[in-house]
C-alpha cells in the first residue's frame, strides 16, 4: 500500500504541475473576467448610491419640513384656541358696550340686558357649538342659549365632571372686575358618560355687573386644526410628481395624492414580493428610532411596480406617520447605460489577456516539466531518509529504558513501548491499548490527573509532570513519575507523548536522607540540651549541698533555705521550658502550615542552638522585619538550624571575635532570610557541591554530608523557594570580614 501511495506521488510530481499551470491559466482567465464584472458591479452600485444618497437626502429634507409644520401647529394650538375664544368674547363685550351706549338714556338696565341677550343669544358658532353665555355676580345663568332652562337660576355650586366649581371662578372674575382663562371637564350633548376638557374665557361687563363668556372643547378644536393641516398637506406638490402622504398607527390614509385611497386601511396590503410595506412603516415608526427608509415594490397603477424607497417619521402626539418617497425608473436607465459603456471597454482588455495569457502558460509548462525532474529525484532521495528515520525511531521507542506511550486526543493509549507493558505488568501491549491514563492510576491520583488532562486539552499547559502512584495488572503498586507533552495538528491536539519512570528506589532512598537529616538533627538537639542543662544542673547541686552542709552545723536559717529553693525551683523550671522547646520541634503532628511572625521563628531557632553559642563566644547580630505567613513552621526551623550550626562549626577555631548576622526582609512577593558569618568562606573548588547529598568536609565521625543536602530539598519541594550560597567580603564596625552567605527565597503566598 505504501509503495501504491509512493507511486501515486511519483506521478503527482511529474504532472501535477502541468495541470496545476494549465488551471492557473484558466483560472487567471476566469479571475480576470470576473474581476471585470465585479468592477461593473462596483461602477453600478457607486451610481446607484450616490443616487440613492442624493434622493434619500432629498426625501428625508421634505418628510422633516412637513414634520417641522405639524410640530409648530400642535404646540400653538392650545395658544391658538385662546386666542379665537379670547377675540370672540372681545366681539360679544363690544356689541354689549354699543347696545348699553346706545339705550343708557332712555332704557333701564333690565331693558338693556335683554336687548343684549337677544343680540348674543342669536349668535351661534362653530358649526353650531359655540355661543355666548352671561352669568351674574351671584352665579345666576343670565343667558344659555342652548339650554334656556338654567337661565335665571343659580349655577353657584355647579360642578364640572372631576367636582370643580367653575361657576365661583365666573363669580370671582366680576368681583375682580377682570378677565381670565378657565378650563373643566364637561358633558358633550345628551352624552352625560363620558366628559370632555373645555377651554374657556371670561370677561366683566362692568356697566350691568356681570361677565360674558364662552368656550370650546379641546380634541373639538384640535379635530378642526387636524382637518386644516391635512387638507394643506394634501395639496403639497413635490418635483418630478412627488407628494406627501399620511397615515396613522392603524394603517388608515389620512392624506395622499390620489383621494380614492384617503380613509382606507393599508396595513395588510403586500408588495409583489408579499412584504407588508405599510405594516413595516408602522413598526419602524413606534420604534425607538422613529424614523427610517423602507423599499418595496407597490404602486396603485402599475402591475409590474418599481422598487420604490420611502422615508417615514412619526409624530407621535396624534400617532401619526408622515411618509414620501421615489422611484427607481430613472436609476435603472441610467446603470443600463454605464453597463454597456464598461461592457464594451472591458472586452477589449479581456481579448488582450486572453493573449497574453496563452504565451505565460506556454512558457510555464516549459518551465514546470524541468522543475518536475529535479522534485522527482528530489524526493526519492527524501524518501529514502525518512524510511531510515522512521526505523530508527521505532528502534528508540521499543528499546528504551524509559516508559514511553501515545495517547489520542481523549487520553486513550494508542501505543506503547516494551518498557512500558513490563513497568506495569502486562504481557503484551494489546492489553493496554484503548486504555485510559487515569485506569493506570491508583484511585488518589485520579482527579489530579483528570485535571491535568483537561487543562493539556484546553492549552492551558503544553507539558506537565507528576510524581504519582501507578498501580500493575496484579494490584501491586509502585511510585512513578510521569510525564506528558501535547502534539499540535492544526492548532488541535492530536497526540499526548508521555513517559513514565519507576522511581520506587529514588523515592525510598530520600525517605533514608531524610532519616538521617532528622537523627543528625537529633544528635545536635542532644548535644545542645546538654550544654543547656550544665549551668542550672550545677547551680541545683550547689545550692543543695549548701544546704546540707549548713544542716550539718546547725547554720541553716529560714532566709538561706527559702533562698535556696528559690535558686533550685528557677533552675527546675529554666530545664522544664528547655524541654518543652525541643520537644516542640520534634513532635510528628506540627506537619501543618501554621501562621507564624519572622521574629519568633529566628528567635524560637536560636534559642535551640544558644547554649553552644554562648559556649563558643559566638555573637549573633540581628535584623529582623517584623513579617507574619503561613508555613511549615518546624521544616524552617530546621533548615535554619542547619545553617546556623555549619556556621558555629565554621567559626570554632577562630581565635578572634566571632559573628553570625541574620537578617530578613520581604521583596517583592518573597521572604528573604539572609545568613552570613565570618568565618572566612568556603574553598571555591567545593562551594557548588555543598548541597549534594553525603559531600562533607568533616571527618566522617563528625557529619553525615546530609545537612544541607535536606536544607535545599526542603526549601525547594516544602516551601517552592530557592537557596544560593557566596563567599562575601563586608564590614562590620569598620573592619573588613569575609564569610559565607546563605540567602534563602519562600514565596510569602506559598
């Protein structure tokens, strides 16, 4: 099959290319041509827009100056209606004040008032709801034309549809002896259900007491203006036959060119293509916006309409929607004939690359055969190393010491080598194939590694690796470390490369370091305890031999047996608290990260190792920030007694003075312990092979080589820190030292 595959690219080499120019030939051709039409279609849409742009432009001008029209007029009709009812009332106290002027002489007042309501009772406006009504100071109707029946009765406590008394305000204006506007609910005719607000106007007629009247209904009013605004919007003209229409929110036509359509509903008219333009109109009008552009295909005289383009606003006072639009028969000629002149331009220059075109593929496949030679010898050559490669990594995989495996995209084993089947305890590697990572694991690692495949699979991490338990075939188990690197096709995981390494031995042997770190550590806790104790052990057996001797001679006073007890209870509890320190730092159960301050801790480690200190004069400066975290309290108590007691070591055989400086500090998002003597350094041939595991330059009765081995195993797998180690040269009270100094980093969020 692969010899079948070999020959089939043998043989896409050798023609693949000449196709491959043939079709580029074409296809250049083919681009050219369709480069062509998109180039008139780009010409076409460039006219078409600027056209559209101009008329929308042009449209949406003539919708917002029909807009700006209806807007002044609804906002001054209130102002209008008073003004007409005001000027009336002028009209009616000017025929009263003439027919008073004219009778005063010879007639009596009660004459005169009815020559007046005769004269303004006969006047009747407003296609018959408007008149003049005249009421006393005492609220009395003196005329009512349209409803004789309240004239000469009180009207005083007369109240309008919401309970005002608008007849005290008539009654208020006389006493005034003023004028004012007023305005109330009240009832239509013989409708006594539903009321209607009235804008009214009053007037005093001082020469017979008492004010002239009148009034209008608002909507009856505001009806009148509507009919006037529409019947001045119907007889817009527009250029080029355009027109104005109107509708309202339930699709009736309340203005348009053509008056057969004035009052008819249009809401479920469709467009040739079934769109329901009006419909549309409306929605876009009650949208936020209230406004827009809308096309259809409609007209009321042609079968076979125009696209048209509309531009609609709302005016939503009185919910209506103001429309004007175009159509495109104009634009249609005028891309019939740009088409045509581009047409005729572009085929001239397709000829000529049809021309050229023909000689560049002749030369390219001219070109393309003497390539395809040199790529077939090429790729034999190519061939035949990528064979010898591929045996050789099969030979790697198969043969190495080391646990290798495959997985799919899913975690699943699609292959393994003989190292691997034998770590594990299968027979073959049909018996771990199709597997799956976490069915190798033992049950505690489970969700740690499912997590670790999520977070390969989601490229949150590339690679990882992991010391885990892995458990064989027969149930046995055994500490592995693992592995993983993820394979990318295509930006996707294709393949998850692993390998596993049996490292039960390793895992045991650091058990054995750490043992031995612990009993070192005990056997300098012993040796401290002893000297801790020899100064209050001594003062306990002098001040009890003191005692007896003073017994025997019969000197022994209360004072000196009270002060001897004292001496032996102060020694007594100075070896309780000393006991009580070290079997802190020995208990198994501090294992826990506890909250602890810096200088506690530097205080606590020193009060462990003080006795032999002071016993070898070793002075110890400190600076110490006051820093508070949360760590394994006893393994840093540990590692700086390590630190501390190479430095006693080191300084032992100094015959001048002798010092330890501590420092510590916090940078950045780090603790930093500083630890330095002045001892003189270390030799520069061993200084970076000090924290290999049993290197020591003590005889071999005096250190295991392990101490600071398990200081930088702590530091860097407890605490996820670092140690360094330098010789430093450095002035103390102004003469010049040198010694080794230990810097150690713990993350402070560890």
């Amino acid at each position: 099959m692969l010899q079948n595959s070999e020959k089939t690219l043998l043989f896409i080499i050798k023609y693949l290319p000449l196709l491959f120019i043939l079709l580029l030939s074409l296809l250049v051709t083919t681009v050219i041509e369709l480069s062509n039409k998109n180039l008139i279609k780009e010409n076409i849409k460039e006219t078409s827009d600027l056209y559209m742009k101009f008329h929308n432009e042009d449209i949406k001008e003539e919708v917002e100056k029909v807009y700006k029209y209806i807007e002044n007029e609804q906002k001054n009709s209130i102002n209008e209606l008073k003004k007409y009812i005001k000027q009336r009332v002028y009209e009616a106290h000017s025929i009263a004040t003439r027919i008073y002027e004219d009778n005063k002489d010879t007639k009596s007042k009660k004459e005169i008032l009815e020559l007046i309501k005769t004269a303004l009772g006969s006047i009747i406006y407003n296609k018959g709801r408007g008149y003049f009504f005249i009421d006393s100071v005492e609220g009395i109707g003196l005329l009512q034309p349209l409803n004789r029946q309240l004239e000469n009765k009180s009207k005083l406590e007369f109240k309008d549809a919401k309970g005002y008394q608008f007849v005290k305000t008539i009654v208020q204006t006389i006493k005034d002896k003023s004028e004012r506007y007023d305005t109330y609910y009240w009832y239509k005719g013989g409708d006594k259900l539903n009321s209607y607000k009235k804008m009214s106007f009053y007037k005093y007629f001082e020469p017979l007491n008492f004010a002239i009247g009148t009034g209008d209904y608002i909507d009856d009013f505001l009806h009148e203006m509507k009919e006037r605004i529409l019947k001045n919007i119907r007889e817009i003209k527009l250029k080029q036959n355009g027109y104005i229409f109107l509708l309202n929110h339930n699709g009736k036509v309340l203005a348009h060119i053509r008056e057969e359509t004035i009052g008819k509903n249009f809401i479920d008219v469709e467009d040739r293509n079934k769109f329901k333009f009006v419909k549309e109109m409306i929605t876009k009008a009650k949208s936020e916006e209230g406004s827009g552009f809308i096309s259809y295909y409609y007209s009321l005289t042609n079968k076979n309409p125009y696209k048209k383009t509309t531009f609609i606003k709302n005016f939503d006072e009185w919910k209506w929607i103001i429309g004007t639009g175009y159509h495109d028969k104009d634009l249609n000629l005028i891309i019939k004939k740009e088409t045509e002149k581009l047409e005729n331009r572009y085929q001239e220059d397709y000829e000529l690359v049809l021309l050229i075109s023909f000689i560049a593929t002749l030369l390219l496949l001219s070109l393309s055969i003497f390539i395809s030679k040199i790529l077939e010898r090429k790729f034999v050559s190519y061939r035949n190393r990528i064979k010898m490669e591929e045996m050789e990594f099969k030979n790697l995989f198969e043969t190495s010491d080391v646990g290798l495996a495959i997985s799919d995209d899913m975690g699943k084993l699609i292959r393994v080598n003989k190292k691997f089947i034998n770590m594990l305890g299968y027979d073959n590697s049909s018996d771990l194939i199709n597997k799956h990572w976490n069915e190798l694991s033992h049950n505690n690692f489970i969700k740690e590694e499912n997590d670790i495949f999520n977070d390969l699979k989601e490229k949150k991490i590339e690679k990882c690796s992991i010391e885990k338990v892995y458990r064989k075939e027969n149930g046995s188990v055994f500490d592995g470390y693992f592995t993983a690197n993820s394979f990318y096709i295509n930006g996707k995981i294709k393949y998850i490369l692993s390998s596993l390494i049996d490292i039960s031995d390793v895992k045991a042997k650091d058990n054995l370091l750490f043992q031995q770190s612990k009993m070192a550590a005990m056997g300098e806790m012993l040796a401290n305890i002893a000297h801790q104790w020899r100064q209050p052990l001594s003062t306990i057996s002098t001040a009890s031999s003191g005692m007896k001797i003073q017994k025997e001679f019969g000197s022994l006073s209360d004072e000196d047996l009270i002060s001897s007890l004292d001496i032996i209870t102060s020694s007594s509890k100075y070896l309780s608290h000393t006991i009580d320190d070290f079997t802190e730092f020995f208990n198994p159960n501090n294992k826990e990260k506890i909250f602890i301050n810096t200088d506690e801790v530097i205080d606590q480690s020193l009060k462990l190792v003080s006795a032999q200190f002071k016993n070898k004069e070793i002075i110890v400066i400190r600076d110490i920030d006051d820093i508070n975290l949360e760590i394994l309290k006893n393994e840093l108590i540990q590692v700086l007694m390590n630190i501390l007691n190479n430095a006693r070591d080191a300084l032992k055989n100094k015959e001048d003075e002798k010092f330890i400086f501590i420092k510590v500090k916090k940078e950045k998002y780090d603790l930093v312990i500083e630890i330095k003597d002045n001892a003189g350094g270390i030799p520069k041939d061993i200084i970076d092979r000090i924290f290999e595991p049993y290197f020591t330059t003590k005889h071999k009765s005096q250190g295991t080589g392990i101490g600071l081995y398990m200081v930088e195993e702590i530091i860097k797998k407890h605490m996820n820190g670092k140690i360094k180690v330098e010789n430093e040269k450095f002035l103390y009270k102004e003469k010049e030292y040198t010694g080794a100094k230990f810097k150690i980093y713990i993350p402070i969020n560890i």
